[in-house]
C-alpha cells in the first residue's frame, strides 16, 4: 500500500536514515543516478536525476523543479493562464522509497516516482501524483472503500535506424501472431527478464492487433502504486527496445487511420477485504455500491475523456469498431462500449471481477486519469446513481433512435468537443481543485491550437514520438 501522507520538509520520520542505508546498498550494486519521475499534465513523461549520494538530501529537502512545467504542450511549448504558467516559483520533488527500482536495462539507474510540494512545505496543488493520494485517502475516509487498479500497457514497436520522423513497423506479422513474437523474440524475452528483476509482477504480455503492436499488463495494487508502476513499465519497455536497435511509441495512434494503442484502466471497490464486483445481488455479482459506481463513471464518461483521452490524436484511436470503448454504455465482456464488466473465470471472481473503463489511453497523465474515474464513480456511489440496462454487441450498428433512448451516446469525437464537456463536469472540477482544471483546460486548448488545421495523418505525426 503506497504511503498517502504528504512529504514534509526535514522527511517523513525516519525516511533520511533509510535513504542513506539504501543509497550505499545501490552504489554497491552499481547505480550512479536516480531518476526522479513524474508525468505533466499533457501526459508527458519527464524526469530530473540526481547521484545516489544525494538520494537522502532528496528525500529529506527535495530538489527543485519550476512549476511551469504544469502547463508545457507534447512539443516543449509553454501555454499560459491567469493562475499557471509563470517563469516565476520553484517547487520541491520528493522521491517515494517506497517506490524506488533498480532498473535492469539501464545499467548504473534506479527510478522513482516524485510527489511534489512548495518550498513553504505544502503539497503542491499542481501535482497530479498528490491528487490521486488525496483522491484514494478520501475514498477511504468518505465511503470506506479500497481500490485496486491496474492500466493496460499498448505499444507499437518500431525500428530505431528508420526515418527519425516516420513509422517503420519493426514487425508487419500477422495480428496476435506466432510470427510476430519470432521475429521480436530477444527483445520479448529480454522485457519479461526486465519486468521480472525489478519487481513487475506481469500477467500477460502478447503481440497486439496493429502493425508491430505488443501489450502487456500487471497485476493489479492500490491506485498510485498502478500509476507509478504504468510509468516504469513504459520506461522498462522503451529501454528494452533501445538495447535491440527498437524504439517504441505509446502514442495513441501512430497512424491516421487504423487500431491504435489504448491504457484501457481496471479498477475494482474494494470494503473490509471483500470486492464489491463479486458475490453481491445485482447484475453479474455487482453489489449496489459496484453498480452506483459504474453507473457514476458511466455518467462522467463523456467529460472524463479530457483527462483519459488528453490528446488531438486520442481522437484518431477513439473511433467505433476499433475496441477503444467509444459508447456511453456498458456491458458483460463487452469490448466496444466504454465501459466492459468482467466478472472473472467461476473460481476466482472474488479476486478478479472488476470495472473496465476502455476509452483510455497512454497519452493520459495516469494520475490524473486514475483519480477523476474514482471522482467518478465516488459520485455515483455517494448519490446511489443507477445503473442503466447493459448492452450487447457493437453499439455502431444500433439504430440511432434506439441507441438514443437507452442513453448510448458517441463519446466525443475530438480533442475540443472532450474539453466542452469536461468544462461542465463540476464534479471532475471539485476533485481537482481549481489549479488542476485550470491546467488540464490550459494544456488541452494549446493541444488543439498546435494542431489546428493538419489532417489526421500529421496529428498522428505529430504525436508518433512523444509518448
Ligand atoms: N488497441 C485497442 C485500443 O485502442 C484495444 C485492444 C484490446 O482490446 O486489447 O484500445
Ligand atoms: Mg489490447
């Protein structure tokens, strides 16, 4: 369970003197720097690093970071607003020990994921990893409930010596294909050995249905320990590759048209160690508290893409048929309505059952996404919402005055209409608070200018290499 107390100047008690012990336990195993990650709000990720030796003055006063990075674009350019955007400030980041892994394919690193605060000792309100440790707090606190989480990983893998710009597929095999896991079988195997040496308990890993396309996932644990972990998978899998002449792309779509790469997130409601999507008397095992919080995420869907979806090429993936979930609906093992019910194999549902929410994706700060679908849901359990009736097949094929009056609607077709109705969600704004929508808001409309009038093929682009 990830710690959920603020950092404090001076430390949190005792983190000083475990820093030190660890810090001569990792020059001993041969780390230099430590990466100190965190993701801004476009959902790129970025890092400062500092020497091993300096690993309990990081822990115990942080190291600096300009608050501007809140509201930098995908291309480094730097939008800004009444509240955010300023040369001016300074923040602290704090590493999370408890977090800290060698990393096994850059040999000399260890990584950490950052929370950050003011140099007055606040928790910054800017920070999406201390929204999400608020967001999980709250939950407890507010409903007496846990979560466990877990966020798909998809990527398209790449040739490294090809045009710096294009997109070479490193495989053109077959989808799911035996073919394809030959032809990438070192680099394949190389990422389990990784995963497996730093922790990463991985469930599943197989080739995907787009050109060179591969996804792994792993098990889930509580919400932030989900994020931080969606981030090390990536940076693991990005530096696999670099060690096979690969490079890899966790952009939404990498082309105009086509199957892209989704994070589709899972999270299950959890109360004194029972999980509530198994074992209760509503449809498909879900007791009342997991059907009211499905039927909140459902009702926030359409605003909740601004943050899952965060992206102008996000719209390039969201599109029917294409198993990105683009439907306000849900179903039982349903792949293209926005949210998919899993109740898991006859045996194991008490563990497994859980809520899919798929128009996701890896462009999503996963902070942010991870702490407005519980913002979601909370409101639906706290208002008791209503689950409406479930669906069967592809919703894009229903007739339109059909899908109308059960509710089925089309998710946001584009980066802007997503921001429409995020900008009226007051429930994801509450959650927030209000630097964080300021920033979200900010950042999505200088997305939208940076593209603005490039056709779908120069979106994906423009996105191919940033994620
Ligand atoms: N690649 C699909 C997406 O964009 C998901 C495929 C799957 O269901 O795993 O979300
Ligand atoms: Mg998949």
């Amino acid at each position: 369970m990830t710690t959920l107390a603020d950092p404090v100047p001076g430390g949190r008690p005792g983190e000083a003197e475990r820093a030190v012990a660890l810090a001569a336990e990792l020059a001993g195993r041969g780390v230099h720097g430590i990466v100190l990650a965190y993701v801004d709000t476009a959902g790129v990720a970025r890092v400062k690093t500092v020497p091993v030796g300096k690993l309990a003055a990081a822990v115990s006063w942080g190291v600096g970071m300009s608050p501007v990075f809140d509201t930098f674009l995908a291309n480094d350019a730097i939008v800004a607003t009444d509240v955010l955007g300023s040369p001016d400030g300074d923040l602290r980041l704090f590493p999370d020990l408890d977090q800290l892994t060698v990393l096994a394919a850059q040999p000399g690193w260890a990584w950490a994921p950052v929370d950050r605060i003011t140099q007055d000792g606040a928790p910054h309100p800017g920070c999406s990893r201390t929204f999400l440790r608020r967001m999980v707090t709250d939950a407890g606190a507010g409903h007496g409930l846990e979560f466990r989480a877990g966020i798909e990983i998809e990527w398209a893998v790449a040739r490294a010596d090809t045009a710096p710009d294009g997109f070479e597929p490193a495989s053109t095999a077959p989808a799911y294909s035996a073919i394809r896991q030959i032809e990438l079988s070192d680099y394949a195997a190389e990422l389990l050995a990784a995963c497996a040496a730093q922790g990463l308990d991985v469930d599943q890993f197989h080739p995907e249905y787009a050109a060179g396309q591969f996804e792994l996932s792993v098990a889930p644990l509580d919400p932030v320990a989900a994020a931080d972990r969606s981030v090390l998978v990536r940076q693991t899998v990005r530096a696999v590759a670099q060690r096979h002449g690969l490079r890899v792309s966790f952009a939404p779509a990498l082309r105009g048209q086509g199957v892209g790469n989704g994070g589709h997130v899972h999270l299950s409601a959890w109360r004194d160690g029972e999980n509530l999507h198994s074992g209760g008397d509503r449809r498909h095992g879900m007791t009342a508290t997991a059907e009211s919080f499905t039927a909140g995420v459902l009702a926030h869907l359409p605003a909740l893409t601004a943050v899952t979806a965060p992206c102008p090429a996000s719209y390039l993936r969201l599109r029917p048929s294409q198993w990105a979930g683009v439907f306000t609906a849900w179903g039982l093992e349903t792949r293209e309505a926005g949210l998919r019910v899993i109740r898991g194999t006859a045996g194991q549902r008490g563990q497994a059952a859980n809520l899919e929410i798929k128009p996701v994706d890896l462009a999503a700060n996963p902070y942010l996404a991870l702490g407005c679908a519980l913002a979601a849901g909370l409101d639906g359990v706290g208002g008791e919402a209503v689950l409406p009736e479930e669906i069967t097949g592809d919703p894009a094929g229903f007739d339109p005055a059909d899908a109308e009056a059960r509710g089925v609607r089309r998710l946001p077709v584009s980066l802007a209409e997503a921001v429409g109705e995020f900008r009226a969600d007051p429930v994801l704004h509450k959650a927030l608070g209000t630097v964080l929508t300021d920033a979200v808001t900010a950042v999505r409309e200088g997305e939208i200018m940076a593209v603005d009038g490039l056709d779908d093929e120069h979106v994906a682009a423009a996105y191919r290499w940033k994620y």
